[in-house]
C-alpha cells in the first residue's frame, strides 16, 4: 500500500523495482537479487541511530493488533523528538517463514543464520517470543518527495450493513 513516490528512489532504483515485481523468484535468486537487498538492509540498519524491535508471544488477530499499536506509539514518539522512522519487515517476515515452513526456503540455513544473529544482537528479546517487527530511527534530512493523501471520501467506504471498510487505493495513489 505504500506509493512509490514516498520511498525516494532514484530513476534506476524504480525500473529495478519494477522489474522484482514481475521476475520470478527463482530467476532473482539466480540473478542474486536477494542478496544485494539484504545487503542494503543491513546497510539500513547499521546507518540508523537505532533500532525497535517489537515482539510478540501471540498469533492471533488481537496480538498483531498490539503490535500495530505498539508500532505507531512508538513512531510517533521518534516523531514528536524530531527523528525519521522506517518499519523493516523483510528480518521478521523471514523468521515467520522459517518457523512456519523450514523446508520451503531454498536457503533455510542462511535464513535461521540472519534470524539468530538478531536475536543475539539484542539479548532483550524473550525466548518464545516473536519478533513481530524492527523500526530503525535516526536523524534524517526533510523528504524530498510528498505523496498526495486521498481524500476521506475516497479511502473509506461503508458497507449495505454500515460498517466501515477501507477502500483499495493503492492503485490511485500518486504525486
């Protein structure tokens, strides 16, 4: 759901971009895609100021509920302090799909490598818990880029029972 006009890539980076979201998997593992974003995610993470993580005990609807909430309370506690904040999902997405289906990653071993070296490198994080997501903050320049909201009318949409649903607008977001 996010534009891409709020990431501020470069001209190169979104044909890039583009071209992941229509290459088969395989095909970029081959290409070793893979490795150069886990190269500048690690990057990302080493620049930052610092790092939240999240975690979690629970997989139900009600616990990711928590860790949204705990996400933007956060975020918006870097924000009141004047610092920039990004949520990094590709590490907890990655320790989901190894403990969900080991042998469904072509590079298990490498994958439970990663996963492991995050959870020593923040001895905090309880055993049994599940890192639910990693937001990095630090001190960043004003953002080049803005990215129009939608308005209320088009985003929310009421159902024939009155219930409220959000609209799909990823589509129609733009500059």
């Amino acid at each position: 759901g996010l534009s891409v006009g709020s990431l501020e890539l470069s001209g190169s980076e979104r044909v890039n971009l583009d071209a992941l979201r229509q290459a088969p998997q395989d095909r970029l593992a081959a290409m070793g895609a893979f490795q150069k974003m886990g190269a500048r995610a690690r990057r990302q993470i080493e620049s930052a100021s610092g790092v939240c993580v999240i975690t979690t005990a629970g997989t139900d609807p009600s616990a990711e509920v928590a860790v949204g909430r705990s996400m933007l309370r956060a975020w918006l506690a870097l924000t009141r302090r004047g610092l920039a904040a990004q949520p990094m999902a590709s590490l907890p997405a990655l320790e989901a799909a190894v403990e969900a289906n080991p042998g469904g990653l072509a590079e298990v071993d490498r994958a439970r490598a990663a996963t492991l070296a995050l959870r020593a490198a923040v001895p905090s994080i309880e055993k049994g818990s599940r890192i639910a997501l990693l937001l990095r903050f630090g001190w960043a320049a004003a953002p080049t880029a803005s990215v129009r909201r939608l308005p209320l009318e088009e985003s929310v949409a009421r159902s024939e029972s009155g219930m409220i649903q959000v609209a799909d607008a990823t589509e129609r977001a733009g500059p």
